[in-house]
C-alpha cells in the first residue's frame, strides 16, 4: 500500500545537527512526512508515535529508534497507511540504520540519501557535537506545545530560527531542546512539598487568598494532577480569581520542575470575613 510512497534519508553521525536540520532539507527536497527517533512529524506537528529520546537507556534508544519493538512498529505502520504519505524523510546515523527503519516500517527502497556533510559545514558539526557532548541537549523537530506532555520532568526549552521558503517568504520554524536529565544526575524527581511550596508562596502574592487549606498531588509519567483547596476572602469575584490564580500556578510550577501539569483544580472551600 506504500509502493507510491519515495523515501529520502538524511544521515549523520550521533549529535551532529540532523534533527535540528531536518525541516530545512525536508523543505528543499519538497518532502512531506518526517521519520525521526520513533516519531513522525508532519511539518511541525507531531502525527505519531512517541520519541526515542525519552527512554531511560541507550540500548532502548535505540531499540525505539529502530521500530524493532511490537506494538510500536505495528502501530505505525498502520498509521503510515492511513496516510499514505507521497514523501518521507528518515534520519539516521548510518546507511544501514536507515535501510532497516525503512524495511521495519515496510516502506519502499531509498530513492536518495542527503548527507550532514552535504548541508552543514565542518564548523557547524563540531559545534554540535560539542553541544551534545558538554551540554546534553538534543534537538526534535518540532514545537515545545507538542511533545511537553510527553517530556514531563524533562529541561525543555524551545527554539525558533527564522527561514525563508523556496519562494522567497520568510516564516518562523520552531524547534524543541531537551535536556534528558537522567543522563547525567540520576533519575529526576521532585517531592509533593515542593509543588505545595510554590502554591503557598503565590498564595501570598494573591490579595483575594487568606491561605492555602490543602494540596494533594497525584503523578503520572505524563505528570501531575493538583488539588489544592483554598480560603478566600470575602467580596471577591471567586470565579475570576480561581481562574487567575490557577494560571498562575500552572505556569510557575512548569516554570521551576520542567513538569506538565496535566490537569489542577482549585477550590474556595472557605470565605474569610473581617
């Protein structure tokens, strides 16, 4: 079902820019779909899939990378033939890494490889390299807003770069960093204490909050889900200042853990008169 289908490859060693020059080729070589660390990615959106840069060990890296594992490379060969893609791009470190994605996932032979080589200079690899190497960072092509969720408890930072299109229109691309932070420190994990610090130091920023009452915190690998009951003062707009002090919650406690806040809930379960 996928004989239609031209595949590319884009190769190069391990932390030398692919990833962070995927969309550029994939623009100049007018090629639809890209297949990069276990995800596909559709321009700047992420179609399917989950990135191999989140899993805990190299070997599982690469096993993800790969599409060796069931039900992963079932999965997305299903998808694939939803879509029937006219183009897609594989990144890779090796010629044979992306002959054995491309007969995983059952798509057709390599019609052409693009090498780093060919799209990035000497200068420009080795800074990379370097950058991987003494930093940690990798690159996904694609926005923050897409893969938070699935990088929570990840440093996560996003990255744009103004480019110019094939007829000429500027436009900006967004790409993602992460900083896998089990690489280096161990596994990453933040106390309930801490989400409950931050929620009471707002608190006290906020006018319309006598205190905080209580804070539950339950986790998840996609992060965690808050419940947090207040007392308020009375003759406020309770609504309005839920609503305003949720925000700000969600946004600093993302701020300092790098954690998606999957869902938080607050509640005014009591009204402080003077």
């Amino acid at each position: 079902m996928l004989e239609d289908t031209k595949v590319y490859a884009f190769v190069g060693p391990s932390g030398t820019g692919k990833s962070f020059r995927a969309q550029k080729v994939a623009s100049d070589y007018k090629i639809s779909y890209i297949i990069d660390d276990g995800i596909l990615v559709n321009k700047s959106d992420v179609v399917y899939g989950n990135s191999a840069k989140k899993a805990s060990t190299k070997i599982e890296t690469v096993r993800k990378a790969l599409f060796i594992e069931e039900p992963q490379r079932t999965n997305m060969i299903k998808e694939l033939k939803k879509i029937k893609p006219d183009s897609i791009l594989i990144l890779g470190t090796s010629d044979d890494m992306v002959k054995k994605i491309a007969n995983n996932l059952d798509l057709p032979e390599i019609t052409k490889t693009i090498y780093i080589t060919d799209v990035a200079t000497e200068e420009e690899i080795e800074n990379a390299r370097r950058i991987r190497v003494n930093e940690g960072k990798h690159v996904i092509p694609v926005p923050t807003f897409e893969i938070k969720k699935d990088f929570s408890g990840f440093l996560l930072d996003p990255l744009q770069i103004f480019q110019t299109s094939n007829d000429n229109m500027p436009y900006v691309e967004e790409k993602s960093i992460i900083r896998p932070t089990f690489s280096y420190i161990g596994k990453f994990t933040i106390s309930d204490s801490v989400f409950k610090e931050i929620i009471e130091y707002l608190a006290t920023k906020t006018t319309s909050i006598e205190k905080v009452l209580r804070v539950r915190v339950n986790k998840s690998d996609m992060g965690p889900t808050i419940y947090v009951e207040v007392e308020v003062k009375f003759g406020i707009n309770i609504l309005a200042e839920m609503k305003s002090f949720k925000e700000r919650c969600i946004k600093e406690i993302e701020r300092q853990t790098s954690m998606n806040v999957v869902d938080m809930k607050i509640v005014a379960k009591k009204i402080k008169v003077d």
